[in-house]
C-alpha cells in the first residue's frame, strides 16, 4: 500500500467496507452527511424564528452544548450550575414537556444522574461523614414532609417543588465529593464571585437606566418563563423608592445570595490586599446590595465580614469606623439606615406584617409539631403557610424534626470547615474555606428575617453549593485519594 495514502478507518455508518476505501467516495458521502444535517439544522433555526424567536433559539444550542459538555467534565456541569442560578435563576424551556423544565431543573437533573451513574460504576465512593450523611437526612425528611403534606391535599406544584428543594440539598453531597483538590475548590469559587458580579452588574445597570427601557429589557426574558409588565420592578411598599432586582426577580432574593458573594470577596481580597481590582468586584457587589435595600441582607453580610474579621482578617477592623462614617454621613446611606432601624423597630409595615406572621406561625406548628403542614395548602381555611424565617417556614413545612435535621446539617458543615481550616486547609485556599463558612452564617443571620433559602430553589442551591465548596475544600488534605480534580 502507498505510504501516501490515507487509511480511513470503518466507521458503522451502515456503509460497506468496500465504500469506504474509496477516499473520494468517502469525502462524497461525508459531505453529504453534513449538508443534510446543515439543511435539517436550518430548517429549525427558520421554523423557530418565526414561532419563537433566535435569542430562545440561542439558548436551546447553548443548552444542547452544554449537555454534551457535562458528560465529558462534572467540573464543567458545576460552572454551568454556578451561573445559572446566579444570571438566569428563573428561566425555563420555552414550552412543556410534561412539565415546564427551569434551566436550573435540567443542569440540576444532569449532575444527579452524572453522580448516580459515577457511584453506581465505581468511579466515585459516597463519602462517609457526618455533614454528608446529616444532610442526606435532611433531604430525605423533606421528601416525607412532602407525603405527609398529601392528607391536607398536595398540589402538582407542592410536590415539585419538594423534590427541588431536596435535589438542591443533595448538591451539597456532589460538590463534596467532586471536589477533591486546592485547585478545583479555587476554580469553583472563582467561577461563582465573577457571576455574582456579572448579576450585581444587571442589578445596578438596571437600576439606573430609564424604568422604561428597564421593564422592556425585563419583559424580553418573558420567553423563558420571566414576569412581564410594570410588576418587573419592585418598590418599597408605599414609596417611590425602586429596589434592585436584576435578573433574580425579588430584590430580597438578589440581597440574600449577595451574602455568600460579598464574603467570598472580602476574604480573597484580605488574602490578597495588594490585587486592587478586587475593590472594584466589592465595592459592586455592596452597590448592589444598598440598592436592593433588603435588610436582612445588609444584617446577614455585616455579620459575614464580622465573622471573617474575627477568625483571621483583624486588618478588617478599619473598615469599620470608614463604613459607620459612611452610613452617618451620605445621604443614601443615612437612608437606607434609618429603613433597617425602622425594620429592627417594627415601624413599618412591612415589619409590622413579619410579626403578624410570626405569631401564626408559631400557632401552626404548635398544631403541627413533628412533620409539619407538607408544602401545600394550609389545613384550614383560617391559617396559611408562609413566614419570613427559614427557622419558622423549615417547622411549618416539616415540623421540628426537619428543622433539627437542617440545623444539624449545617452545624456538620460548619465543623468540617472549621477542623479543616485549623489543622490542613492548604493557605492559598484558605480565602475558599473562611469566605464559604462565613457566607453560610450571613445566611443564617438573614434567614432570621428572611424564607428564601428554605423556599425558592436556586437560593436552596446556592446555599448548599457554598456548604459544599467550603467543606470540599477543607477535606482536601484529609482524602486518601485525590487524583480527581473537576
């Protein structure tokens, strides 16, 4: 045979052998092969523009791609969760499959089988620790408040959102468990700062811009599943004063997962002081916080940067007589601390009505104690489910039990952490460590005002993928194995 010539390996294409050594024929028979998927392709970008639109089209591809891309890398799945909940929290198919899949739904789904399927071929080994185990319990109760719920009559929605709410948990588990060097647990992180900075961007452009060409940009996202109208802009009830939102619908919701960010860039930062850019990244994250003017918020990242000021960073400490001037002394912060006093001292209305709530509330699980009311109708028509208060919202939904599993869950993760970071956590990681573990305090502070972690998905997700970055990455030098790096 002509060492010059090209062997074309057999391919089961359903063409013969004798075909395929043809390499003109070959090249015939390909070439045709790829016109034919171009014309199909064509004709589904065409019929799709006219039925739906080419941004929707875009994000079909975009999804398509990255579906193929996380059967290839778990790390690269992960970034796709990390920005999805940060920049398009809210989205979903443009039509039903059954149900109405969210994007987060699919990414979501997509790490669950990778996980099962990697368990199940022995690529992975389930890791036997308390915080993994304890919060395994704590999905699994959420799924029997779930059945339980069903004698009060659970909805379609109910159920669903049990489900996602106990997925959402277990992310902790595969990110604890697919992290297993410095340098994943690094990336991670990375990837989720500069996407709370891409939404902290949204939010305070969108702020700022004409309310007009704010709704219309809004109102663009309807496609995907994203209200439309005027109601896309929030306002502090009875005033003119508009809050952020950007693409996270609630401007509470924006507030409380801008807790995790601000503390991963105070502590990379403080690890880093002489990477100026950082103060850039910090000062937008606390832009968009002030503009949310959620106070809960504001309570939760204060005590993050406290908890970091503490445990390590004491430089931190002259922070604080700078961002009291500040508070004192500009008039929209003066503003938007005379709105946390009025919180703090039930003034408002808003306040008013959280302590209306609170007092149902502790009637309802007083009624309900073990397994709580499920995630569906209220069992009479004279109470309702809802409180803002992840304690108070995890007891009505399932009992005391759910709720002391949760607790402790996290109180698990908090002590992985904090043996990691004292005994082994390596110190170019160590940024990674404190910033998740004081991220997840934030959050318990602001879940004592606040219901969004225990109650929307994507904030279900983004507080357990932090739990989980935190004690991945303080396990690291404790693994007898760490050759997988996603």
């Amino acid at each position: 045979m002509n060492p010059k010539e090209r062997r074309v390996p057999a391919m089961s294409l359903g063409l013969s052998a004798g075909f395929l050594r043809s390499e003109a024929l070959n090249r015939a028979a390909w070439t045709m092969l790829f016109l034919l998927i171009a014309i199909l392709f064509g004709t589904f970008i065409g019929w799709g523009a006219v039925n739906y639109s080419p941004f929707i089209l875009v994000l079909l591809l975009a999804g398509l791609c990255g579906s193929v891309a996380v059967a290839f890398s778990p790390g690269l799945a992960v970034i796709g969760l990390i920005a999805i909940v940060w920049l398009l929290p809210f989205g979903t198919l443009p039509f039903r499959i059954g149900f109405r899949f969210s994007f987060l739904d699919l990414v979501t789904g997509a790490l669950l089988f990778l996980f099962a399927w990697q368990v199940c071929t022995h690529r992975l080994r389930l890791p036997a620790r308390a915080s993994a185990i304890a919060v395994t319990v704590y999905a699994v109760l959420l799924l029997v408040a779930a059945g339980n719920g069903l004698r009060f009559g659970m909805t379609e929605d109910a159920v669903t959102l049990a489900i996602k709410l106990a997925s959402s948990a277990f992310v902790f588990v595969m990110l604890a468990t697919w992290l297993q060097t410095d340098k994943a647990g690094r990336r991670a992180a990375t990837w989720f700062l500069a996407c709370a900075a891409g939404q902290a961007l949204l939010g305070v452009v969108l702020y700022f811009i004409p309310a007009g060409y704010a709704i219309r940009l809004l109102s663009a996202l309807g496609r995907i599943g994203y209200p439309v109208g005027g109601d896309v802009l929030r306002y502090i009830a009875d005033t003119p004063l508009l809050r952020a939102t950007g693409t996270s619908v609630g401007p509470n919701m924006l507030g409380g997962v801008l807790v995790f960010a601000i503390a991963f860039g105070v502590a990379l930062w403080a690890s880093h002081p002489r990477r100026w850019w950082l103060l850039g990244v910090l000062g937008l994250l606390l832009l968009c916080l002030l503009l949310t003017r959620s106070r809960a918020a504001l309570l939760g990242s204060g005590a993050a940067v406290a908890v970091l000021t503490v445990l390590r960073y004491r430089a931190l400490l002259w922070l604080y007589p700078l961002g009291g001037l500040a508070l004192v002394v500009l008039p929209q912060t003066r503003a938007m601390l005379l709105h946390l006093l009025s919180g703090l001292r039930a003034q408002d209305r808003a306040a008013a009505m959280r302590l209306d709530e609170y007092a149902k509330s502790f009637q309802l699980i007083q009624d309900h104690p073990w397994l709580g009311v499920g995630f569906g109708p209220p069992p009479s028509i004279d109470t309702f489910v809802g409180v803002s208060s992840i304690y108070l919202q995890l007891a009505e939904f399932g009992g005391l039990l759910t709720l002391a599993a949760f607790c402790l869950a996290v109180g698990a993760a908090l002590w992985s952490m904090w043996r990691g970071w004292r005994t082994s956590v390596n110190p170019d990681s160590e940024w990674v460590v404190l910033g998740a573990g004081a991220g997840v305090l934030g959050a318990l502070v602001t879940g004592l005002f606040d219901h969004h972690y225990v109650s929307m998905p994507h904030m279900a997700t983004v507080f357990w993928m932090v739990a989980g970055l935190g004690v991945a990455t303080a396990w690291v030098r404790q693994r007898p194995n760490r050759s997988a790096d996603v």
